[in-house]
C-alpha cells in the first residue's frame, strides 16, 4: 500500500506548482503537455529498471518503485491541476482581484479549492494506476502483493493469482474511496449546491 501510496503524494506534491506554472505561462503549458504524454508511454518495467542506474540504488531497492511511480503519478495529477485552475471562471478572480486579494490569496483560498474537485479526480485515477504498476515490479524482485502472480505462474496455480488480484482490487477501491470522501470534505460547498 505504501508503494503506491507514496508516490501519489510526491506526484501531486510536484504537479501542483508545475501545473500553476502551466496555467499562468502558455510556453510551459506547451511544453509540459507536449513532453509529459510522450514520457508516460515509457513501460514501467524499463523505467524500473532505468532508474537503478540513474539513482545508483540496488535494483531490489523499494526506492526505485517509489521513483517510478512518482513520476508516473506527476505526468496524471499535473494534467488535472492545469485542468482544474482552468476550469475557475475568471470573473471570481476578477472580483477577489478587486477585492484586493493578491495573486497568492487568490490561488490559495479561491483557485485551489474550487479546482479541487479536477485535481482530486486526477488523484484518484493516479492512486488506483499505482496500484495495478506496483504488480509489475515484482518481476524485478520487490517483495509486495505482485509477487503472488509470479508463485501462481512458476508453480502453474491459479489460487495465488485469484488471490493476488482480488487484493490489488480491494487496495485500489479502498484508495479510491478513501480520496472520494477526502474530496467530500474538502469541497463541502459541492454537497450543499447540489
């Protein structure tokens, strides 16, 4: 759970000023918009393996999938921040603009939040992918859940991968409803509207 759930962290950690740039610079829009979706095709299992020798970690080193899936996490969330921070209308900044609200309020106590609902929703998709992505470092020897495929396979049962995938179906529903109601919370405003 930590493998997958680390890396959503880091990812939107990065993604959120990455994606403000973006919305504030049509420049950097291009550029990340551009080079991210290229980036994301690179499968997991080379950038597994990659990122070793960038890092000079061992290849069994749960560091790498943290750093893979990091940045796998970064190129889904920043989209969504870029979408969000788009998706405010600009007469509400005109008026907090007017109201006397600087451009750091108004990103902090207006933007942000009413983006939340996009940035949570880009989240969300980036924890459960992280999910399934873990599986796949059990091919390099990171001992986690995948690991039940590779016994399943090796020993010709179907048990340990009925197994393996139910609990990777159960850890990524229980992320996904764990961020929907953190997202409720936080946009009680939605509740009320509707």
């Amino acid at each position: 759970m930590w493998l997958a759930a680390v890396p959503v962290v880091n990812g939107l950690a990065l993604a959120l000023p990455c994606g403000w740039l973006a919305h504030r610079h049509r420049v950097v829009r291009t550029a990340l918009t551009s080079g991210l979706g290229v980036l994301y095709t690179i499968p997991s299992l080379v950038m597994f393996l990659v990122i070793p020798e960038i890092l000079g970690t061992r290849i069994l080193s749960p560091v790498n999938v943290v750093t893979a899936l990091t940045f796998y996490s970064f190129v889904l969330v920043v989209r969504s921040v870029l979408d969000g921070l788009d998706s405010v209308p600009p007469s509400i900044l005109s008026t907090a603009t007017a109201m006397g609200h600087t451009t750091r309020q108004c990103l902090l106590f207006i933007q942000l939040p009413l983006a939340l609902p996009v940035i949570g929703a880009g989240v969300r998709v980036a924890a459960v992918s992280n999910v399934s992505l873990v599986s796949v470092s059990s091919v390099i020897g990171t001992a986690q859940l995948g690991q039940l495929f590779l016994a399943g396979n090796n020993t010709g049962s179907l048990p340990p991968i009925v197994l393996g995938l139910m609990s990777f179906a159960t850890i990524a529903l229980l992320f996904d409803l764990a961020l929907l109601a953190a997202i409720r919370l936080l946009t009680p405003w939605r509740a009320v509207t509707r």
